[in-house]
C-alpha cells in the first residue's frame, strides 16, 4: 500500500476508534445519495424522495448505485422484502468496487434469498478482498420475523479491521481482519448497491425452483438511507470527508459485551450456513475461522452431510450478480 493510500485509510478509521456511538445517524433522501442503476421503470422513487420501490418482472430486475465511493464506514437502509412465492428471486443490499478493480475486486453482501410459498426468506452475507472469489466465506441466516410483512433495517459497519452485519441494531456476523488473511479482507474504496434480480439458476434449493412470473412484479421497497462513511475522489482517491470528532454521530468499532450476547444468542437460533464448518468444501477451515464447537454442533444437527463430513458428494452452486456481486447456495 502506497503511502498515500496508508494515510486516507488511517484518517478514514478514525471515527470508528471515538468513543461514544449512535445508530441514529443522518438519514439521506434517495437523489441525495443514490442514482438509477439499471431497470427503467422498474426504479420507482416515490413522492416523499426518501422510498425506493425495485421491481422484478419478465422483462428485467433494477437497481440503484450510491453517488460516491466510500472507504469505511456505516451504512443501511430499511427494506421490505416481496411476499408470497418469491422462489429464485435474490433482493442485495451490498458494496462492491467491481467496476474499478476488474480482476482483484472487493466486496460485502448482504443478499436475501426468496423461497416457495410457506418457506422463510434466508439471508446471507459475504465478503470478497482482492478478487478472492475462490474461498466462499458466506453464513446463512434465518430471521426472527417476516422481512415481508414490515420494513427492517440491515447495515454494514465496515472498519480497517473488521467488518460487522446488523439486522435492526442487532449484529448477527463480526469479521476480524487477520493476518492471515492478507489482502482478502476488503481494503478498497468501494460503492453501495441494491439490486432486485433473477436468480433461477442457483437461488431455491440449487435452481429446483424458479422464478414464477405469475407472481410479479416482485417488489423490494427500500427506505431509511444511512451512508455515514469516507468518500473517495474516485480519480485520485484523495479527497477526505471524515468524522474525525467525537460526537452524537460517532460510530464505535467495536461491540460492546450487552451486543455481544445478542449476537450469540442470534446465532445460536438463527444460523443455517457457515463455511467455517463446511467439511465438504474444507478439510481444514480457513485460517480466519475461530470455531465454536457449540455452533458446530448445531449446525451438524442442522445438515449432518454439509457440516458432519459424510462421504456423500455435496455440490455447490454458483451465480453471478449484476456488476459483479456473487453468491452460492447450497
């Protein structure tokens, strides 16, 4: 790393090291941070410039990109996810700099998985540094509620040294940066992205279900803009907007012991995936991994083949995003 760049990534950590910290941050209208992506139509801003309604049908999904590229930082919105038969249908709520780093890109995802009428939406989250595309580092989630019934808010906290997913203020996912691990923990500027898609390939049960059109518009609604981080000249990557001051808008990088046991307590009811324990894909679990043999026994009770190592074959199946955003499913 340049010395320049040592620099904007110090500076931009700063205000993730303060003390004192909210979740009440500045709320952006939609113009003010976001821009139409792809979709047409399909992007409808609605009259108070604060929702955004994505849309799937047959002629296409959509999507939206933030203004600026970002260098660390905090960022959410409130999403509504489609109801009823949504099988194939993938909602992302993600930062990539995909278009910028080709072949070494980084990324975050959040990405929502639909399922047939009675099943549950699952979400994942992911992370790529580097272009590391090789080594799956996803965990699978169910929720406690019904994403389709109400918005709920899902955010990213994203530091030099780890990265952190939220669902309404609880932390369900922490990621350390660890030597180990180099240059695949995310590290460069990247951009925010929400995308409705078509997922049929791979989604639902490795492609057994598709998308049914008999169902759409499939509507995602998004609200409640948070994008509270370092923007980035994306010409010359030198130009700094940063809370360097403590103050109401602080955001703290760490958790503290009370959120600490909300995630524990999330995990042990709600995590369906995590490749640190996948003996089918790894021998050995990636070297980041701090297993937990309480969550490894839950999830063999879960999937004895995927977690227990039995010897029958197990495929995994992979899908592309828009602009670069992927994902498996199992």
């Amino acid at each position: 790393m340049d010395s320049l760049h040592l620099i904007l990534s110090l500076l931009c950590s700063v205000f993730a090291l303060v003390s004192g910290y909210s979740r009440t941050l500045q709320i952006s209208s939609f113009d003010e941070g976001y821009s139409h992506l792809f979709g047409g139509n399909n992007l409808q801003v609605l009259k108070d410039g604060k929702s955004v309604h994505l849309s799937l049908d047959e002629r296409t999904g959509s999507g939206f990109v933030s203004q600026d590229l970002y260098l660390h930082g905090f960022f959410s919105a409130s999403i509504k996810l489609p109801a009823d038969y949504t099988a194939g249908v993938v909602v992302a709520f993600y930062m990539s700099n995909g278009d910028t780093y080709e072949k070494n890109h980084d990324e975050i995802d959040f990405e929502f998985l639909g399922n047939i009428r009675g099943k549950e939406w699952r979400i994942q989250t992911n992370i790529y540094g580097n272009g590391s595309t090789n080594v799956g580092r996803e965990e699978r989630f169910g929720l406690w509620f019904d994403p389709s019934y109400d918005y709920h808010q899902y955010s990213i906290l994203w530091t030099d040294d780890r990265i952190i997913f939220y669902v309404d203020n609880v932390a369900i996912r922490e990621i350390k940066r660890t030597e180990s691990m180099g240059k695949d923990f995310p590290s460069k500027p990247m951009t925010l992205y929400a995308t409705i898609w078509d997922a049929s390939e791979w989604a639902t049960n490795g492609g057994k279900y598709k998308v049914n059109y008999k169902y759409a518009p499939y509507i995602a609604e998004f609200s409640d803009f948070v994008l509270h981080g370092c923007t980035v000249d994306p010409m010359e990557l030198s130009t700094l907007k940063c809370d360097t001051t403590p103050n109401s808008n602080s955001i703290l990088a760490d958790l503290t012991p009370a959120e600490r046991i909300k995630m524990e307590s999330f995990r042990k009811k709600h995590l369906q995936y995590s490749y640190c324990y996948d003996k089918m894909r790894y021998k050995t679990p990636p070297s980041e991994c701090l297993v937990d043999h309480e969550e490894a026994k839950q999830l063999k009770s879960f999937d004895p083949i995927t977690f227990g190592g039995s010897r029958c074959r197990h495929r995994s199946h992979h899908g592309r995003m828009h602009r670069q955003s992927r994902s498996v499913s199992f």
